[in-house]
C-alpha cells in the first residue's frame, strides 16, 4: 500500500489512475455528502455546472430530488438547498438524490471519476474510510484535496494527515512505509499540529474565514467534528456516490 496527497486537483497527475482515489473537502461538500448518505439519501450526484445539474435533474421525479448548490459559499439561486451539512436531516433527504454543484468539491471529483474506486472523505467519516482501507488494502491510494479554487486549503490537507495517521496506527506502520510522497509528511505533520483543536483550525482556515463571514458558525463546529458517522460514500458509476 502506498499514499499519496494532491493539495488541489490542478496538481493531481492526469497521466495515471490510482487504484483508490479519496477526494476531500471538509468546509464542506465531503462533510455534507457523508451527512446526506448518512442520514438516508438516495445517493448524491455531483455536476461541475449548474446547467448541467438543473437538465439531468429535470428528467428526475420532482418528489425524489434535491438541487444542492453552492457558489462562494452561498446557495445557487434556484437550487433547494445551500451547501450545510447541517441542513442534512433525514426529514429533508431520506429517500431523495441530491443533484449537487459546489465550487472545488464536485470539481476535484471529477478530477478522478475515472478510478476504479472513487470515496470521498471528511472528518466526520474518517473512522469508517479508513476501515475500509484496512479491509480492501488497495494498492496506490491519492489523496485529493479540493483546496479553493487552485489553492491549498487547511483544512483538507490535515483530513489527509488525519486518515493517513490513523490508518498507520492501526495497521503498525511507521509513516514512511506508507508514504509515497512528500505530501504525506507534510499532511501527518500538519494534523500532529492541530489535532486537539480542529474547529480552531476551521476558524483559521481561509475559507473557514470566509464562512465566518458568512454566520456559518455552527457548520464549522460539525465539520471538525471526528468520526461521528459511519457511512461510506463510494461512487457507484462516475459522478454518482
Ligand atoms: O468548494 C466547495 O466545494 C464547497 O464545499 C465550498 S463551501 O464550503 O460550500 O462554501
């Protein structure tokens, strides 16, 4: 088994395919899509482009659907929800397909729909994501953070550090048995640093300011959050988890 970390998608490799690709984004798709499959969508199905959701989406039952976007943070006019995980409820998603457009998760995604297993990571599930690497044990595994917009983001790069020092303290490997690139040093490092104060590091984070600004208090407190949830979301035809 080998790891490896992308800070964003611009800088993932597009000449080769990993045996399991992980894309995160804590603030907040990743956190959101966990949350809706835990608490009973249908699936989730991420698009790049609103116009794009809002056609394939038509052709879906009105009942069993829900338009989530996001755009800088705010909901996408037209859309039924923002991107909140908290407003994930079972009452709000049971049953339903979430068509979902965000400004880097759903775009780091498709960076590798292409693998042959595709999960997505957040705090929130790190426990199940990385008993599930313990069990299929997958040959070369990435790590994509979506970062913001080309850049690298906090707070997805200490998930990555969060999962990979787990996974090593479980399995009784030191770091650089795992480690395929510098990356995952610097991940682990990272999430060494702020493990004991993750919503502080939510607060720090720029977008973590940026929802600040936008009174997401209580959505930065759930998205530190660790491993309250035990769902797997893994994608079962490209674009859809
Ligand atoms: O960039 C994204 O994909 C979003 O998760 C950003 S936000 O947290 O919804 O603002």
């Amino acid at each position: 088994m080998k790891i490896f970390v992308y800070h964003t998608p611009e800088l993932t490799p597009t000449d080769s395919i990993p045996d399991c690709a992980i894309v995160v984004d804590v603030l907040r798709a990743t956190t959101t899509i966990a949350t809706a499959l835990n608490a009973g969508a249908e699936a989730v199905q991420v698009f790049s482009d609103i116009d794009e959701l809002m056609e394939v989406s038509e052709k879906w039952p009105a009942d069993k659907r829900l338009r989530v976007g996001e755009r800088g943070g705010q909901k996408v006019p037209g859309c039924d929800l923002g991107n909140s995980p908290l407003n994930c409820t079972p009452e709000v998603v049971e049953g339903k397909r979430l068509f979902m457009t965000t400004t880097n998760g759903t775009r780091a995604l498709q960076t590798v729909q292409n693998a042959p297993v595709v999960i997505t990571s957040a705090l929130v599930n790190r426990r199940t994501v990385v008993e599930y690497l313990m069990t299929t044990k997958p040959e070369t595994i990435w790590i994509v953070a979506s970062g913001w917009e080309g850049s690298f983001s906090l707070e997805d790069t200490a998930c990555a550090g969060a999962i990979i020092h787990s996974l090593c303290s479980e399995m009784g490997y030191p770091i650089d048995h795992l480690g395929g690139n510098d990356e995952v040093f610097g991940a682990v490092a990272l999430y060494y640093q702020w493990q004991n104060q993750l919503y502080k590091l939510m607060n720090t984070a720029s977008h973590g300011q940026r929802l600040v600004r936008l009174e997401s208090y209580d959505d930065l407190k759930y998205c530190a959050d660790t491993d309250i949830v035990t769902v797997l979301p893994i994608q079962s035809q490209p674009g859809v988890l």
